[in-house]
C-alpha cells in the first residue's frame, strides 16, 4: 500500500484554472545501481500516471528511469464541472495504485 | 558540602571514571586556586560550575547566567499538554551559592580568547585561566521563511522552557473542538532529538482527552527519528485519529510560514493551523559564536576526552552547542559532559593529560499520561572520537505490556530529580 498525498481545491469556480499536486511514496530504482556485493539492484520504477475527470484522461505522464525517488507533480487542468478526480500510477510489472478527490464546480 | 557529592568518587557516577581521580594525589587538585568561569546556568553549566567547585575548593568559580531561574526543558512537554505546572520546572541557583560557585547574573556578550577574558552586558570583564562554554542553543531566525523573531507569539517554538512553554499550552487550552494543531519539526541536529515526538504523544493526549475532534499534523523534515518504532507504535495504539505525519518522504520540511494568516507551506503544499508549534532549525548558542568556539556547521567542534574546543585554547564546551554525535543534545549528556570536563581540567591544572573514559545517555519520553519509553547509549571517547559501544545501552521493548510503560513514566520521575538535583541541587 503506498502512500499517496493529493492537494487540490474542494471547490472551484466554473472553467477556473486549478492547480493539483499528486505524490505517491516510492524508491524508483533506476536499475543502473549494485548493491555492497556487485549484483545489480532490479529496476522499480513507475512508469505511468494517469488523471481522470470523470473518466476522461486530462493528464498524462510516462515515467523514465532519471525520474527522482517519491515522484511529485504539479499540473493544472480547467474546472468545467463538478465530479470526481481519479488519479492513478502504474509500475512496470502493471501494479498500479490511485486515488480520487471530489471536486465541486458552482 | 552538599549531601549528594559524599566523595569525589561518587561525583562521577554514570562516568565509570573514577579511575582518572584515583591516580593524582586529591590535595594537589584541590590546592590550585585557578579562576574558572562557566558561560550558561542550564544542566551543563550548573553541573560544570558545582563538579568544579567541589573538586577545587581553592579554586574560584564563577558561573556567568542572565536569568536568575531556569525552567528545565526534560519533562516541559508535559506542561504544555495540561499535565504538569511550569513551577514544577524551574530551579534557581541557590544551591550552587550555598556550595560556594559565584553566580554572576548578567549575560556574556563576548570573549576575548587571547587576553582570556569575558565580557559582560554590563560591561564588566571577568578572566579566566579556563573557560566553561555552556551556551546551549540559538535558532537559525528566518532558515524558515517568515518565522523570525516576532513570529513566536503566533506560533510558539517553545523549545526553550519557561514562558513558551506556558504559551503553547494556553493557545492549545484556547482552541476550539475541531482544530487543527501543527508542528514542524526541524531537520538534525537539534536540542532532544526525540523531543518533538514525546510533543507530538502528549499534545494528541491532550486532544483526544479535551478536544476529540481535533487533530495533530506533523510536518517533519526528517525520514527517520529517535526512538521511531516505539513512538509509531503508540500513536498507531492510542492516537489513531488524533496524530498523522507527513515526513521528508512526502516533502513535509517546512520553508515558509505566515504567521499572520497561520499557515505553514512544505515543498508539497499550505497547511493552515489553528495553533502551530514551530521548532526552527538550530545552532549553538550565540556565545559560542562570539568565542570563536563554532565551526562552519554552527556547532562546536571538541575534543572528546576533555570536551576543550579544537578551535581555542583553554575554552571547554559541553552540552547541546557541541559535536558530540552519536551522544545526544539531551540534559543527561549535558550534565554527564560537564562532570568530565571538570576533572579533566583539574587533572590538567594538577599536571596530568586526559585520560579516555565511558560516557552514557538515558532519556525517557511519554508516551501518554502516564506511559514511558526510554532509550539508553554507551559511548567510549579513546578513538579520537565518541562512538557507541556495540552491544551495550538499549531501547524499551516493543509490543511491551502496558505496566513496563507505567514502569518506565515512574522512573522517568526519579530520573528527573536525580538529574535535577545533581545540577541544581
């Protein structure tokens, strides 16, 4: 279970801006590093991050192997209804984890 | 002479150097009529000014402090949650005047480490042959954006006991059911490193005793602490709704606050607050500075036999102002320091060198009302520097049945006035 923290407004006026933060808890191991006894330590790393409003895709990353450990984000995306955001990442075995804030437009 | 010091051996318990007493002559320590001014009445300097003058009465001592009380931090955590009176922790110097120390009260505005003389706010000048450097700690005003000097009646640091203490716990006993209390903790070093969990136990004690709906939000620039596994435990046990941190894992170091609008901002986010304690980021005290005693860290670099800086002749310093990693900023290492320093320099006033010995820390922190976890360490100083010794020292267990906690909050009492009286006393 990792720990994943979400900050985004509550509320929003109709077609504002928004800013949203979403960080998940995980070491990226980039795959490149060995361990006290030579053996290289295996690559985990998330490769994917999804946003959806109301389940359409508003965001999207892909993740790389330079991508620091605890991968934090900050993106913006226009309020235009009320409804849920779902945000979700995914591992490069398909492991994926997520989270939904409730977002109210007036 | 004070009933609590029946021999010079038993000055030195906890110090498992009686051995460097037993090989010099005690009359000839005891004859030298050196001028010795300690700088800072906490548990260091007391301890430093009241070891010295009983190991040389001919000696004059002079301890230099500005206030003429001193509210003990040990144990001021349990002010601020509503379970113990501040009057409880203050102490005076009486007890050093009755055991023939000199105490100056005026503050120590600068040294003069070539003519050896310090330098009062009154202006007066005091020499000294050795100096004792106790100055404790200063805060690092704006390392946290916003948080200076005038923003600690707004958001409390109270990490220096007396009238902060006394502060937060008013602003705490003021909060309306439903707040939000937050603390930011600083990243290390700094004064007590389990501290500002013992704070974080005992102030989610209070809420959920007084104030069920609130909560406490730890904003914690550190990943890892003292004594985690223990505190963790507990929080999960009794503060389940009550207590959540936020490490550096989740960017929680606090850079910024504002104390007008009471939110604090991480590298992640803005948190508001309803009563913030803000710990900033640390160094030694001011003095030390002055002295030319600190290094480019803040902190005073020493040599671990004797505690003399590396940087000036004839200046000791002990205490939280020091580099004395693994040994803790805690009152119990500051007070177990100055012991050593005190016969190391009246084994160099005799006209022997240092000799190593084995150091010790125990601290104890609540948990609750009326629970305790402790931790011990072992230190050797023989390799050039304090290390843990392997295997020796330790930590309550985990997943200890509830009377080993019970055990443990009523021995940290006898701690406390053991420790307190040995300074103070």
């Amino acid at each position: 279970m990792a720990v994943i923290r979400i900050s985004a407004p509550e509320t929003a006026e109709k077609n504002e801006v928004i800013e949203i933060k979403a960080m998940i808890q995980h070491p990226m191991e980039t795959g490149y590093r060995r361990d006290e006894r030579g053996d290289v330590i295996p690559r985990d790393i998330i490769t994917n991050f999804r946003c959806g409003y109301n389940g359409e895709i508003v965001f999207e990353a892909e993740f790389l192997p330079g991508i620091a450990a605890n991968p934090f984000l900050t993106f913006y995306l226009r309020a235009t209804h009320s409804g849920s955001l779902n945000m979700s990442w995914t591992d490069q075995d398909g492991q994926s984890w997520s989270a939904t804030h409730a977002l109210t437009v007036a | 002479m004070s009933p609590l010091y029946h021999s010079r051996r038993q000055l030195l318990q906890g110090l498992a150097g009686a051995a460097l007493l037993s090989q010099m002559a005690l009359p000839a320590l005891a004859q030298t009529r050196a001028r010795l001014v300690v700088v800072g009445g906490g548990f260091g300097g007391a301890s430093a000014a009241g070891a010295m003058k009983h190991l040389m009465p001919a000696a004059s001592v002079t301890l230099v402090e500005a206030s003429p009380h001193y509210y003990a931090c040990p144990f001021s955590n349990l002010v601020i949650a509503g379970l113990r009176e501040l009057d409880a922790q203050r102490f005076d110097y009486d007890g050093l005047t009755a055991r023939g120390v000199e105490v100056v009260h005026d503050r120590a505005v600068d040294v003069d480490s070539i003519a050896h003389t310090v330098r009062l706010a009154s202006g007066d000048q005091l020499a000294y042959d050795k100096l004792v450097l106790s100055p404790g700690i200063d805060f690092l005003w704006d390392a946290i954006e916003g948080y200076g000097r005038e923003a600690v009646e707004r958001m409390p640091h109270a990490w220096k006991a007396g009238g902060q203490t006394g502060l937060l716990r008013q602003k705490l006993e003021a909060m309306d059911d439903g707040g939000q209390v937050v603390m930011a903790i600083p990243p290390a070093p700094f004064r007590c490193p389990p501290g500002p969990y013992e704070r974080a136990s005992l102030i989610a004690h209070y809420l959920k005793a007084h104030k069920p709906r609130s909560r406490l939000l730890l904003l914690d620039a550190q990943d890892s602490f003292s004594k985690q596994p223990l505190f963790e435990q507990a929080w999960a046990e009794h503060y389940p709704d009550h207590l959540e941190r936020y490490g550096a894992a989740d960017f929680a170091r606090v850079v910024s606050v504002d104390p007008d609008h009471m939110v604090l901002t991480t590298e992640f986010d803005d948190f508001r607050a309803d009563v913030a304690n803000v710990i900033p980021p640390q160094k030694a005290g001011e003095i030390a500075q002055r002295a030319g005693v600190a290094d480019a860290t803040g902190w005073c670099p020493i040599d671990p036999l004797s505690f003399a800086s590396t940087l000036q002749t004839d200046i000791h310093v002990i205490g939280d102002a020091t580099i004395a990693a693994p040994m803790p900023k805690s009152a119990f290492s500051a007070n177990l320091q100055a012991k050593l320093c005190a016969v190391q320099i009246a084994r160099v006033l005799g006209g022997l060198g240092p000799e190593p010995t084995i150091l010790t820390n125990t601290c104890y922190s609540f948990i609750s009302n009326d629970a305790a976890v402790s931790i011990t360490g072992v230190y050797s100083n023989d390799a050039g520097r304090l290390q843990s010794v392997e295997g020796a020292g330790g930590l309550s267990p985990l997943n200890a049945d509830p009377a080993i906690r019970t055990a443990e909050a009523l021995q940290a009492e006898t701690w406390f006035k053991t420790l307190t009286q040995a300074a103070f006393g």
